[in-house]
C-alpha cells in the first residue's frame, strides 16, 4: 500500500485510494476526528467523525457477509436521506457488493421493477414505509431474501422471518470481525478503480427506466475533478436531503465528501429541511430550480405581508443589489454610490434575508436539471451568493459542463467541465467524453450501444451549441425539437421553462410539432396562487376550484404573454408563440405516470392521456368538459370530472417588425 502522501494530480487523495472504502480508510487515518456525518433527530444534532463511521462501515459490511451478501450481488438502499444508509453503500462496496439506490417515494410497482431488474438479493429500508412496500412486493421479487430496516418503530410485531434490525445485522458483523479480524481489509483491497461501484436507475422519461453503471473511477475522478474547480475542502459542510437514488446526491452528498473531506448532514424530515438548512448554514449547497423558486416566492409572500417601510427598504435595496451585486461579485466595474448602498443594503437585506434562507455561510451554490429562471437566477447571485449553474447526467457522474468563477452567464450552463470533450453533432445534439462516462446499462446492451458510440462519445439527447466564448446553451432534448406547420423551429422545453420562471406556473407542457400553432397546458402552482387569491378576497375550495376561476386566467394570461412578448425578439422562436392555453384542474403527478420521479415531464404519457383536451386546444372551442381517473399516493383510485376552460394569448409581431399585436389565430379577437 502507498504513503498516505501519494496524492493524485488533483492533490486530494493517494493514488492507491481508487475506491470509496479505501477512501474512508485514508480519512478515518488522515483526519478521524473530524465530524463525517451529521443527523438531526428529535431536534437534536448528532455527529459521527470519520473513524467512528469507518468502524460503523466495518460492523455493517461484516454483518452483511454473514447474511449472505457476496461479491457482485445488488443490494438495495431505499429512504430518505440518513447516515447509516450512506453507510450501506460503502459497507456493500467493501465486500464487493453494488449498492442499488432506489426512489423512496417510489410507489410498490416502480420498486418491483427495478429489485426484478437488478436481480437484488438484499434490501436495507429506512422504516417501516419502505419495508410495508418491498413486502408487498417480495412474492413478486423472487430473488429478494431479506430486508434490514434502519428505523424499528412500528416494525415490533411483523414476521421477523423476512426482515432484519440494522443493528442486529451490525452487531453479528462485530462478532465475525473479532473472530476474523483481517476479513474485511483483504475483501477491501481485492477492488479496483474500475470496477462498479453503483448502479443508478435513470428517471425513465421516455419507457422503463435503465440501470446506469458507474465505477469507482468514474465517481473519483469526476468528483475530485469537480472539488479542485470550486476548491472544496474538509471545512465545507453540506445538507442532504435530494432523493439518494439520484446521481447529484450521489455526487454532492456523497463522492465529493468522501473525496474531500468534509462533513454530509442529514435533515430531520422531508418537511423540516429548510428550518435545518437554516440551523446548519452550509458552506456548499445545491438545489434545483424549483427549490430555489419555493424559497422565493416564500420571501415574497412574507413581503406583501411586511408593513409599507420594510416593504420599500426591501424594493429599494434589492433594485441596488440586481444593478450591482453580481457585477461586485466578478470584479467588474461599479459606481462608488452604488457600492456604498450595496455595503448598506448587505447590513439592512441582504445577510438577514441569507440568513432567514439558511445561507449565511453558503459561498458555492449550484442548480441543475432545469433551467432557471434569468430573473431568479439574477436575484440569488445579486445577494452576493456565488449561485452558478452546471450541465450534467447520470451516464457522464454529473459533470459535463460548469461554470468558472467570473464567468457565469444566466443563459448557458458553463464551459466544458475538467477532462470533458463537448461537440455538437450536424443534428444539434450534445456529444461529450469524459473520465464519467458510464461502463454499460444493466443487462441493456442495445441501448447502450445507441448511447456510446465505438470512439467514445456519448449521447446526451439534448439540443444546444456551443456561443462564441466556447460556453454551452441547451435548448430542448434532441428528439422533441420539432417544427410547426410553417417550418419554424418548435423546442417545447424551452417554452416551458419560460412559462416555469414565473412563481404561478408549477408545470407546464407545449405542443405545437407539425401544428400551425403552439398551445399550452399550464399547472398553477398551489402556494403562490393561493396566497395571491387570499390577498384578493378570491374564494376557493381546492386546487380544481382555484384553477378554474376567471381571475387567475388572467393571471396566467399575464404569465403568457409576457413569454410572447420574450419570444417575438428571438428570431429563432417568434413563431413558436403560444396561441392558447388551459389551466390543468389537477396537477400533474409522478403516481398518475405524467412526471418522473426527478420530476421530468413524460409527453408521450400526457399527450394520450389528455388527448381530448390537446385536440380541444386546437379546435376554437372555448371549453372542454373532462371526467378523468386519478391515483391517491396510498394506492387509492378516483375521478375529477368539470369543465374546463380554453384561453387565448396576444401574439405579438417579430422583433423589428412593425404593427400591434394580433390575437391567436383559430379564434376570433377578444
């Protein structure tokens, strides 16, 4: 074994370090009592340093032999995000396992599909939710033997034939370390960098979802790539709560600590995570958009509600901080009084509302998987907060494109990331190489022969180009770039996250291939409607009967055409204005198959399943009734049934071009 001082190029671990247990055992002997991992339970942090995670890591792996797990096996992980799950990972990598993170709000079927798929032998579940939905489903899983549970409550009195306490798989793995005290160590050695250290199921947007392999030295290398370009230290500390089963937790939560050194917490609940990022204020966070759009329509819905002097030092600053904060930031110019009120602003705005946000310590924060709003994009990093955007996918271990300090566009996702080829094929779509690239999908060799190809390069199914200072800009994916009727280029995703940028717009699905029009389906987001409606006097019983009434159809019309108004200066996309749009009277839903798990817009699923209401946004009418079934998340079937109402949009003329704007075709003017 090499010193401890045989640093790779990167300068963050040795050399013979290429696999996660061998990580840990290299920061359980360089920094052991530093704090790994945290966890807040019953409103109290609790605290694990390196070596006493690395001896939890021993007991467990120790443990899972003796129940059977060998090498090459697929062990499932499923729950929210906790310690000890981290744990399994590297407890079932030690002994030569693969850890297989699956969705915790997965429901009992999706789960069946991955635990058949993988051939999963073992699964370790959080609580008693979990263990309820792999029982329902282990007479359907054959191979599935045994489940440990993390989490005992509840669970006193089930058939113990089937599952297994965490603590107990522990302590019979401290029994067996004694009895053969150098096991694991010969077990951790016999790994290599190449060989796979997890699989991942993709979100499934458009069929079944695909277990992407990973290797050690695709997580290492991108991950230590990644913590050299934000210069991430054993100092930095980060919040995990985004689903475990997803690469970017994979990466943020996990490889890039382990790489780095520097301590992973875990909230309490999905529920209590913005009071613990609030308690914890972390140095690294990364969230998607949409979170980043909670927090701030949060913070408008407690403006409106301030009285009328902090409401007007709140405006005026923030105009001070949006002309100058992130110019101060890059180190370009500003004015001396706009840098004296931006001092003002930081004691009076900006570092109260970072701190009522959690992100007083924050100093890199990263978004991805969607685009962010300009606009809200310009908001978090006027505030001074290093906010930056980066292009990735579970097939490459996240990083293919981020952006460099003093270098961040609202309207691109970066430059290629370190060792990452980026080109773009005749047909616009993205292609890159990287020390990321996955090894194969699982027991899919087709399809990853459609993603790879022989010389390397790998497919991202995305349409973008590269802009004149070598910065990448994603337009749509690939295969859903379309055109309308006239010839004029139709990138359905590119309109929705416009429509997305604004608070009121949860969701939004456009449709216009080969149509003489594009239309719209909107989802109105639930909070920031209904905080609006209540300012309002505007009675409401539920989402249904807030999403049909008169006043929020302006509202969303407003939303529209102001999205008209930002595509007529695009010369690209001036015809791909949207004509009409309806208000959904549900909200599409991962458990109805309209939206992945991560939350991705499945079309084909939508188009048929709302085919009635797409060929009503097309033919003049005015209205559409609808009478449809939906699932509860408990399992439950029901029915929504009502009118729904069909709107029209301004179309507004070609940048240049002169004239007033022209209602939407297919229907007379209003």
């Amino acid at each position: 074994m090499a010193s401890t001082g045989d640093l790779t190029q990167a300068g963050y671990r040795p050399a013979w370090a290429d696999t996660f247990p061998k990580l840990l055992r290299f920061q359980a002997a360089t920094r052991g009592d530093r704090p790994a991992s945290r966890e807040k339970a019953y409103g109290i942090w609790e605290s694990w340093s390196w070596s006493q995670v690395q001896e939890n890591v021993r007991e467990l792996a120790c443990g899972l032999h003796v129940m059977g797990l060998k090498r090459g096996d697929k062990i499932a992980i499923v729950g929210d995000n906790r310690p000890r799950l981290y744990w399994t990972f590297v407890a079932a990598q030690s002994i030569g396992a693969i850890p297989v993170p699956v969705y915790q709000d997965a429901v009992a079927d999706e789960m069946r599909f991955v635990l058949d798929h993988a051939e999963i032998r073992f699964a370790v579940a959080e609580d008693q939710e979990q263990v309820d939905k792999l029982l329902e489903i282990k007479d359907r899983c054959p191979l599935l033997e045994r489940i440990v549970y993390e989490d005992p409550r509840g669970l006193r009195h089930y058939d113990h034939r089937a599952i297994e306490a965490y603590d107990e798989v522990q302590k019979r793995g401290r029994e067996f370390a004694l009895a053969n005290p150098g096991f694991l160590d010969a077990e951790v050695d016999r790994s290599k960098g190449g060989d796979v250290a997890v699989m991942l199921y993709t979100s499934g947007t458009t069929g079944q979802p695909k277990g992407c392999m990973l290797s050690f030295d695709n997580l290492l290398i991108t991950a230590e790539n990644a913590a050299r370009f934000d210069r991430l230290t054993a100092d930095d500390e980060v919040l995990a709560y985004l689903p475990m089963a997803w690469v970017g937790d994979h990466i943020f939560s996990f490889a890039e600590a382990y790489v780095a050194g520097f301590c992973v917490a875990c909230p309490e609940s999905g529920d209590t995570v913005l009071n613990d990022l609030r308690e914890l204020g972390p140095t690294f966070f990364f969230a998607p958009p949409r979170v980043f759009e909670n927090l701030l329509t949060t913070v408008t819905i407690r403006m409106e509600d301030a009285g009328a002097l902090k409401r007007r030092l709140y405006r005026f600053f923030m105009d001070v901080a949006k002309r100058s904060g992130s110019r101060i930031m890059d180190g370009e110019p500003v004015s001396a009084i706009d840098r004296l009120l931006y001092r003002v602003g930081r004691w009076l705005v900006y570092e109260p509302l970072k701190n009522t946000l959690g992100f007083t310590r924050v100093r890199i924060c990263y978004t991805a998987g969607e685009a962010i709003g300009p606009d809200m994009f310009a908001f978090y990093r006027s505030l001074g907060m290093n906010m930056k955007q980066l292009y990735g996918q579970t097939e490459a271990a996240v990083f293919i494109a981020m952006q460099p300090d003093g270098q961040v566009k609202r309207d691109t996702v970066g430059t290629p990331a370190p060792q990452v080829d980026i080109k773009i094929a005749e047909s616009g779509e993205v292609l890159f190489k990287s020390p990321g690239v996955f090894l194969e999908y699982y027991k899919n060799p087709k399809a990853t022969a459609e993603t790879k190809t022989p010389d390397g390069w790998v497919h991202t199914g995305d349409a973008g180009y590269l802009d004149q200072d070598g910065q990448l800009k994603i337009i749509d994916r690939a295969k859903d770039v379309g055109k309308l009727k006239n010839g004029a280029l139709f990138a359905p995703k590119y309109i929705e996250n416009k429509l997305k940028f604004f608070p009121y717009i949860r969701e939004a699905v456009a449709f216009g291939a080969g149509r003489d029009r594009v239309c719209a389906f909107i989802n109105i987001d639930m909070a920031a409607v209904g905080d609006w409606a209540e300012r309002r006097n505007i009675a409401y019983g539920g989402y249904q009967e807030l999403a049909a009434r008169e006043e929020v159809y302006e509202l969303i019309r407003g939303n529209v055409e102001e999205v008209n108004r930002d595509l007529a200066s695009d010369p690209h996309m001036a015809d791909a204005q949207i004509a009409h749009f309806l208000i959904l009277p549900k909200e599409l839903d991962a458990d109805d198959g309209e939206l992945t798990r991560t939350r991705k817009v499945r079309r084909g699923t939508i188009a048929e399943r709302y085919a009635a209401l797409v060929d009503a946004l097309y033919s003049g009418r005015d209205h559409v009734d609808l009478k449809m079934e939906v699932r509860f998340e408990d399992g439950r079937t029901g029915a929504i049934q009502g009118r729904v109402r069909i709107d029209q949009a301004t179309i507004f003329p070609r940048a240049g071009n002169a004239g007033a704007a022209a209602p939407a075709p297919g229907r007379k003017a209003a």
